[in-house]
C-alpha cells in the first residue's frame, strides 16, 4: 500500500504455473485500477514508493514438472506510465522475501536468499540497499546461516530490522549420536544402507533473532532474541516506538529501550502482522493445515490490543491469510489470501470481508 493510502497492489505465487501479474487497486470500493505484467514468474515481494509513483516486484520461482525455474531479481515500474523503469539484482536476488522503499524514497530494501548450491554459501549478504536514484547497490549486510525473513524500514529511516532464523535442519549434531542412535535401532534400514548419507542436526536449540541495522552509522547494533521458532513478519508502529514480530510467538517491543518483548496467546502460528495507523491494535494473520486434504484452521486476521495483549475481535475466512494492512483511517484492513482472492474488512460496521478474485 502506498504511503498516501489510496492504493496498493497484490501478486501471487503458485509453486506449480508461472504468475507474474501485479494488480493495482484503489481502496474505496477495492475496485482495479490497473494491471502490470511483469517478465517476473512468480511475485513474492511488492512495494509501492511513498509518492505513488513507482511499484517494486521482486520474484522468486515456479516449479514446471519436476524443476524449479526462477526469475530472481527486481523489476521497478512507473505506475502512471506502465512503464518498466529497472530490472535490478537478477544474479544476486534469490526469492526476494521481502522489499521496501525507504521513508524518503531514496532508498529501496531487499531480503532474498542465496541461490542453491551444492555447497553452504554462510558469507552470503540477504539484506541490501539500492539507490532509487540509480538503482545501483549501496549497501549489503546480514551474513546468516539461515534465512532472513521479513526486513522493513523503521519509520524515520534510520534503521531496517529483520527476522534472522535458524537454519531449518538445525545445527549439526554431535557425532557421536549417530553411533547412539544405531545402538537404539533408529531407521535401521537408511542406516544400514551405505550408499546414503546421513547427517544429524540438533533442533533444540534454534533462536531466531531481530538484526538491527543503522543506516547512518553502517553498521549492526544489538540484536533482539526471541523465543524458539521461526519469525515470518515485522511491522513498525507509526511513530516508530514499538515493533512487533509474528511467527511462532506473536510480540511488541520497545524499540527505543529494546526492552524485552510482550507475547500475546495467539495460538497458532501467524503468518503476517500491522499496527493500525494510532498504534492501538495490532492485527496478525494466520491460518494452517495440518497435512495436505485435512481442513484448514484457525483462519483470518486477529485484531489485539496492542498494549493490554487483549484479543479485541476475530475476522474469519475460511483459508489463511499471508499479507495484511491498514488503511490510513484505521477502520479498513486488506488482506491477502491463500488463494489469491483480496480481502477487505470494515472492522467497525462488519465482521464479514469483502471478497475480490478478478
């Protein structure tokens, strides 16, 4: 959504069909206004400039049969002209996990990973800056074992926090387990086979962490750690006091002090996360499924006070929920969902969303 409100653009990605058009709306009515179509396969990062004059699309990839084709990189485009403008980061951008513009529009954030290779690339920089005014590199940081999740700008610009997870397979474990394990009679059959490679990770130990970088200095200040789990999403308050982070555990902090967190009871797992525009609600989406054709659970957007931690209200939808946003009166939340479809609730007059698929 862009900076003024009055517009904001969704794109998918499906693992199985190539889909790189972005759709531009206008949020009285939710009616389109707009269609770019982008050489992108898959759309796994958007972002609107704070005068609305350009969007950023970053790819990822699409799965055609049994091989992974992607499009990385990011595509910049004039909104009014339709018009491409930059194609940025193709061999650096790896599935770009998130993106942003700075406040002032001078700068533009992305997060991606590496590309796949046979051996671990930990030197790899997931978080870099990008001159608007050229679209040339400027910076790169975030060197990480694992993946960075979720990076954004704090409101003044001065920092970009983002979620820095464990490795998925865990830590590699002592090797002495393996022989323990053999002596237990753990998969016997795999480990009998010597032609198969069998490596052990220690999951019970994975921290996730928020990464802060400081703009004006170039360099890291202290990191915020959080529970076990995964973080999936960050999301500033307006006037920049207060962060909250998703995923496993649900939290605010105190930014300026980065004191420790508050977590809220909120279940399950969610996937995305917003403070209304006078920071009073904090509004997370989520939505699971246990195994592939068991029903979907726990599904929509929950709004929480923001302070007090209380659940104020549950906005169901049958399917999950993976992007959300204010509008700038507060009292509209857009949301994306699992199938494509474009969700809008008035969370003051109705719990029922209205529901776009074109």
């Amino acid at each position: 959504m862009s900076s003024r409100g009055d517009i904001f653009a969704t794109g998918a990605n499906r693992h199985q069909v190539a889909e790189g058009d972005v759709r531009v709306w206008h949020l009285c009515g939710g009616a389109r206004v707009g269609e770019i179509v982008t050489d992108l396969n898959s759309i796994f990062g958007l972002a609107i400039s704070p005068d609305g004059r350009f969007l950023a699309a970053g790819g990822g990839g699409a799965v055609f049969g049994l091989r992974w084709e992607y499009t990385g990189g990011v595509e910049v485009w004039n909104l009014e002209e339709k018009q491409r403008v930059a194609r940025l980061g193709e061999e650096e951008l790896f599935f770009v996990s998130s993106i942003a513009f700075s406040p002032d529009g001078k700068m533009l954030l992305t997060s991606s990973l590496p590309k796949p290779s046979k051996q671990p690339r930990n030197d790899y920089k997931h978080v870099r800056l990008w001159r608007t005014s050229d679209f040339k590199k400027a910076s790169a940081f975030g060197e990480h074992e694992g993946d960075i999740a979720k990076a954004c700008f704090s409101p003044d610009g001065q920092f970009v926090v983002f979620a820095a997870n464990p490795p998925r397979v865990g830590i590699r474990a002592p090797a002495s387990l393996l022989a323990t394990l053999r002596r237990k009679s753990f998969l016997p059959a795999l480990l009998r086979n010597r032609r198969v490679r069998v490596q052990l990770h220690d999951v019970s130990s994975m921290t996730p962490f928020i990464r802060i970088w400081n703009t004006v200095s170039r360099r890291e200040e202290l990191q915020l750690e959080l529970p076990k789990g995964r973080v999936t999403g960050l999301a500033f308050s307006r006037d920049g006091r207060k962060l909250a982070s998703c995923g496993s555990s649900l939290m605010t902090w105190d930014f300026e002090a980065r004191k420790a967190p508050t977590e809220f009871a909120q279940g399950s797992p969610s996937s995305c996360v917003a403070f209304s525009p006078d920071g009073r609600i904090l509004a997370s989406g989520a939505g699971y499924q246990l195994e592939p054709g068991s029903p979907y659970e726990d599904c929509g957007v929950k709004l929480w006070d923001s302070k007090g931690g209380r659940l104020i209200a549950y906005l169901q939808h049958e399917k999950p929920v993976h992007s959300l946003a204010f509008s700038p009166d507060g009292l509209t939340i857009v949301a994306g969902g699992e199938l494509g479809e474009l969700l809008m609730w008035n969370i003051e007059s109705s719990s029922s969303p209205v529901v776009r698929n074109d």
